[in-house]
C-alpha cells in the first residue's frame, strides 16, 4: 500500500509541475504575443480557472507527502520526502504572500478597469512564479530519489 501512496503522490506532484511549467515558459509567452487586449483578458482567464484549482493541487500535495512520511518513517529515503515536503510547504506559503494576491487583483481585469501598472504586477507573479516553479520541481526531484 505505502508503495502505491508513493507513486500516487509522485505523480500528482509530477502533474502540478508540468502545469506550473507550462504556464510559465508556454502559456504567458503565448499570451504575451497575442494582439491588443487578448493576452492581458487571457491571463485574467487562466488566473481564474487555474486560481480554482491549484490550490487544492498544492495543499493535496503537500497532504500526500506528509502521509507518505509518516507511513514511511521506517525507510530509506524519508529525509528526502521530509524535504520535499518542506518544500511544499514553501511553495504554498509563496503562493499565498506573494502570488495568490496579484492572481486575486488581475483575474478581475478587463481592458477596461486594470490598472496602469498592470504589466508590472503580471511581470513580477510572472518572476515569483518563476522562483515557485523551482522550488516544486526541487520538491519533485526529492520524490523521485525517493522512490529508489
């Protein structure tokens, strides 16, 4: 059983970094070169379907992680999920500072009510994201030594 809660949590963990990436090297540069208003009303777009769903993603993550120390305490290779999930943990705790309040801000944008400085606020989540991306794929790395 414990050996299917450690694939299981790999993969999801695996899955939430192939989004993460995605948004941050496909997705915004996509978005970035669409004409006019499209790209901000995009990301708007992406900022609430996404804003919905990741944080059920991180946190079950960070869930699966914890349970899988703790059901595997006894074995070789629980340093390395105790990390990753300390990782995890960071990664929620940016999301929250940091990320989810500018989220908040531009999923309500339109051409018409964004603010001035709205490229800047999108170009800093852009780099916090960056930073975030990172930390998750460190997370999924440690996983993985895990696993052998």
């Amino acid at each position: 059983m414990l050996n299917a809660l450690e694939v299981f949590t790999t993969v999801v963990v695996g899955l939430m970094v192939g989004v993460e990436f995605s948004v941050a090297f496909v997705m915004n540069r996509i978005f970035n070169a669409l004409p006019e208003d499209s790209g901000q009303l995009a990301r708007a777009h992406g900022g609430r379907m996404l804003g919905a769903v990741m944080p059920v993603w991180y946190i079950g993550s960070l869930g699966l992680a914890a349970v899988w120390a703790i059901a595997g305490w006894h074995r070789p290779g629980v340093g390395l999920v105790v990390t990753a999930g300390a990782l995890l943990i960071l990664s929620v705790i940016m999301s929250i500072l940091l990320l989810v309040p500018i989220n908040n801000r531009g999923k309500t944008w339109t051409p018409e009510n964004r603010p001035a400085d709205w490229k800047e606020q999108m170009n800093r989540w852009d780099r916090w994201h960056y930073v975030r991306v990172a930390v998750i794929i460190a997370a999924f790395t440690l996983l993985v030594a895990a696993l052998a």
